[in-house]
C-alpha cells in the first residue's frame, strides 16, 4: 500500500476514518480497528456502542498522534497520561448519558 496522504493532509482533515489511518501507515483498515479496539494502536481511541439490538464501534482518530505514531515519537508514557484523561472525560460522559435516559424514561412514565 502507498502512502497516500502528506502529514499537512492528515492534519487537516476533520475526521480520520480507519481507511484513511491505514492508508496513512501502510496497514489495513481492519489492522487499524483492531489495533485500537485492543489498546495496541496509540493513535486515538475506539469506543463499543452497546444497545439491545446491536454491538459497534466508533473510532476517534487524533491527528497528532497518528503523525507521532508513524514516526515512532509516542512515548508510552504520554499515550497512559493522554488515556488516563480520556478515560475520565468518557465516563463522564456516560454518566451524564445514564442520568439523561433515566430523565428521559420518567418522563415517558408520566406522559403515559
């Protein structure tokens, strides 16, 4: 696979698809979902939409570390810190999900 996109390419694009990353590295798109969905790819992150009907996943790539990546300038180090971050910021997120589904279904209770 040839490189298709410039660094200044990668930069700015407003979403970066797997398809995009895997052209980007010279791997595979699926080599990008997996990667990320199982923490061994530090170039974003990959987070598992779970509801009754179906099982996916959404892809967050950040340009900067994409870029680091390739160049082999991730430090394992800044990637724990950057996750550790995420990580909280998502589960607020989750949180603040819970607390508007649960708002949400009494409403639907009263309105019933």
């Amino acid at each position: 696979m040839s490189n298709k996109y410039s660094d200044e390419e990668i930069r700015s694009m407003k979403k970066i698809t797997c398809q995009i990353a895997g052209q980007y590295l010279g791997i595979s798109p699926m080599a990008v979902s997996i990667g990320m969905r199982n923490n061994l790819l530090p170039i974003g992150f990959a987070i598992q939409n779970v509801d009754r009907h179906r099982d996916s996943w959404s892809y967050h790539i950040v340009a900067e570390r994409l870029i680091a990546y390739k160049y082999g300038k991730i430090n394992e180090v800044q990637v724990q810190n950057i996750e550790k971050n995420l990580n909280m910021i998502i589960s607020h997120f989750e949180e603040m999900k819970r607390d508007l589904l649960f708002l949400l279904s009494e409403n639907e209770e009263l309105e019933g």
